[in-house]
C-alpha cells in the first residue's frame, strides 16, 4: 500500500456486514432498519455497509424495482428507503452504538435517466456514433469518461456531500478497478483533509491497493468453491493463501466472506455452493488475516436466493441461529491481538496434524496470544494429531467452557458447534482454541 495513504486506526479489528435494505424488512425503509441495530449490535458487528442508498433510474430499469448500480442522482436518496433526513438519523442512531457507515460508491457508470445526461452529456462516453454507451454488457447503465475533468470534480463534490452532511465512515467502491487509478488517487487526496476513512474496493488488482485498504478475496472466494465441489484439495487452498502473501503489499487488507449480494442472487446461497463446509468457510473468513464480510441474513441463517430487481424481503424467522456463532467469532477476533490483521506482529502460519488432507489447521501468533483453528472439511468423525513443537499451556475451547493442555495432549477432536459441555467428534466441524 502507498506510504501516501494510510488506514483508520480501528481496521486491524474491524469487521463488515453488508446491508441489503430493500430485502431487509418488508418495509425496505431506514427506519425499519434501525430497529435491527442494537441486535446487530449485540453479535458483534462494527461496519454497516449500505448497498447503493441514492436514486434509482426509470429507463431501461431491470424488473419491477430496478438496480440499486443504475443510480440517477448522487446527492440523494432512493424514496423506497426514506429521505435524507431519515438516512442522516440512522448514522447518528449508528454511530451511538459504536457502528461505523460506508456506502456503496458506484461511479464507473450511471442510469440511463441520471439528471446529468440532460445537464452535462459531456461527462459520459460515447460510441463512434456519438451515443451513450456501456462497456461491460450492463444495459441498464451507460459509462462516465473520466478523461473530464469537470466530471471528476463534480464526483467529489457528491462524495464530499455525504462526509459533510451525514458524516460517513468511508466508501464501498463498485468495481473500483473499471475506473482509473488516478482519479481514486485524486478523490482519496481531497477527501482525506476532511475525514479519515474506510477505503473498501471492490477490486483484486494489486495496484489499486496503493489506494485502496481493502480488497476482495474473489479468487479464495472460487477456489474454496472448487474445493468444495471436489475441483481442488485442501493444498489447492494453501497454495492460493500462499500466493495472496508473495503478490500483495504486507499491508494489504483482504474482505473474506461465504456470501454477498452478487453471490446470493446470481450464484446461489453459501448452501448451494459450498454445502456442509459453508460453517468452516465462515470460521476461515472470521478467524484468517484479513477481514471478515457478512452478508444480511447469514446470521438467520437465509437460505433463499434474493431476487436482485424486485422485492423479495429476507423471511425472518426470528430465531437468529447464527448470532452466537457470529457473536463468539467476531468478538474472539476484537479482544484477542493474535488475530489483528495485516499487523506486523502476528504471524500466521500452517499446522500439521496427522490427517492433513482432510483438516484445514492454522495457528496465529502475537507475543504469547495464540489462536488455533481446525477445520474438518471431511465427512468423517476424526481424532486429530497435532504436530507443532510451539503449542504449550492451557487453550481455552473459544466455543465452549473446557480447556485442553495442547502441549502435553496434542490429540484433540474436532467439536460439534452446539457442544458445550463434551468434546465430540463430528464430520464438517471446527475447533477454535485461543490463549
């Protein structure tokens, strides 16, 4: 990461939840959505992400309700969710929580009817003919050029009218690698005198990191499916792991997560690709170097797909079987330093066991903090022998109240998640130790 650019203070801890406000409630409004806060809250959540808030365009809208990324005005709010007073409530109600905000920031393209094709045709591209176009296949937006500059400016104005008056976090940047490096470069410049943000992008280009915080884990993402669906093997996930650390800056942040809202409506649920090992991938997201992202309705858990166009609101079931999973998960990852990400004192690395095909192990350090993760990716129940000369004392059972003495037993088992009381041995399992 540039040495020009450096992140907020609280990003080694931070976690993200994606919030899909219009399936969210049944009223899709931000009111509604403020009542689910203190929950949220509760399980240990510290960024909410909104999915686009502003305007949606009527032109070649997409089904009943359109795209939230076909956006026709940046300096306002979608009337589906409420107004500007509304939303600028929510961050304050946020904020005395102790939440962050960021919002999507969708600028390689706008709607159709966006109220700058009649003001200033010119901050588009246009074809040979002259005409509005799009490069991506996204007939539902046309492409800004940012060769003008007048555009840019006019782009930074709107993101300083969110900082100003409703006092965000930071940006979630759509696409972030189909805009030019430049002009983040240019908004991140102006922008950072104001406020000190969350820099999100979506994006797996090393380069970008020289503004962006955070990147996307897209490739761990599809690999960890492959070897869900028997494509690859547990060396196939080491392998990229090891390639995210010999490519990117040491300081380079990665969002890990099971689930979003392209991956929900276009893919299927973290069920449908990843079936009995979606948990363990979810235990990975939270526990890895990087930072965890969780998509609204995981804690149910949700296992519909969300229509993308048109209302099609997350059925609650009121029982949030995930929360206390999530909870000790997020809050393990707050409170202890061995899993602060991106920092310099931790070290992360591979643990042996006696059954390496079949269990993801790693363990992460800092000073005499230590974490130790096993994942059971088999259908099998297994006793597993750990082979780390490192491990001494007492490791605290993160999702139980025993505690094992890894240095004299190293045979430990992986434990069923509602197990309080008994070790068990279960197949597509975990086990989180912590000192």
């Amino acid at each position: 990461m540039s040495t020009d650019f450096q992140p907020v203070e609280w990003i080694n801890t931070t976690n993200i939840y994606e919030v899909n406000l219009r399936q969210y409630t049944y009223e899709s409004s931000f009111n509604a959505f403020a009542k689910e806060l203190p929950r949220l809250r509760d399980m240990g959540i510290e960024i909410l992400w909104f999915m686009p808030i502003t305007p949606i365009s009527i032109e070649k809208r997409k089904g009943t309700l359109g795209s939230y990324y076909a956006t026709a005005d940046y300096q306002n709010t979608n009337p589906e969710f409420g107004s500007l007073d509304d939303f600028k409530n929510l961050v304050q109600y946020a904020h005395q929580l102790g939440f962050k905000v960021i919002i999507d920031w969708v600028i390689n393209h706008t709607g159709w009817d966006h109220h700058w094709t009649i003001e200033h045709p010119e901050y588009y591209a246009k074809d040979a003919e002259g005409n509005f176009m799009e490069r991506n296949g996204w007939d539902d937006v046309i492409d800004l050029d940012f060769n003008n500059y007048d555009l840019r400016t006019a782009l930074i104005d709107a993101m300083k009218f969110w900082i100003n008056n409703f006092d965000i976090d930071g940006f979630r940047c759509d696409m972030a690698h189909l805009v030019t490096l430049d002009f983040w470069k240019q908004a991140r410049t102006e922008l950072e005198p104001i406020k000190k943000l969350f820099w999100l992008g979506e994006t797996e280009e090393i380069n970008y990191h020289a503004v962006f915080d955070v990147s996307y884990a897209w490739r761990w993402m599809h690999t960890s499916e492959d070897f869900a669906k028997q494509k690859t093997d547990i060396n196939g996930l080491w392998n990229l792991l090891q390639q995210y650390n010999d490519q990117f800056p040491a300081n380079a942040f990665h969002a890990y997560f099971t689930s979003n809202h392209d991956e929900n409506s276009w893919n299927g649920t973290e069920y449908e690709k990843y079936g009995s090992a979606a948990l363990n991938l979810a235990v990975f997201s939270c526990l890895w170097n990087g930072i965890p992202l969780i998509y609204s309705g995981q804690e149910m858990p949700n296992h519909k797909r969300l229509k993308f166009f048109d209302k099609d609101a997350i059925e609650w079931s009121g029982k949030y079987e995930l929360h206390d999973f999530y909870k000790t998960l997020l809050n393990l990852r707050k409170r202890n330093i061995a899993l602060r990400a991106c920092d310099n004192n931790v070290s992360t690395y591979r643990v042996q066991t006696n059954v390496n095909d079949k269990v993801f192990a790693f363990k992460r350090k800092n000073g005499n903090n230590e974490v130790v993760v096993l994942l059971n990716f088999s259908d099998q129940e297994l006793s597993v022998e750990i082979f780390d000369n490192d491990l001494s004392g007492l490791y605290k059972n993160s999702f139980a109240s025993d505690s094992i003495d890894l240095g004299t037993t190293k045979h430990v088992v992986i434990i069923d998640l509602g197990t309080t009381k008994h070790v068990v041995i279960h197949p597509y399992n975990f086990l989180v130790f912590e000192k």
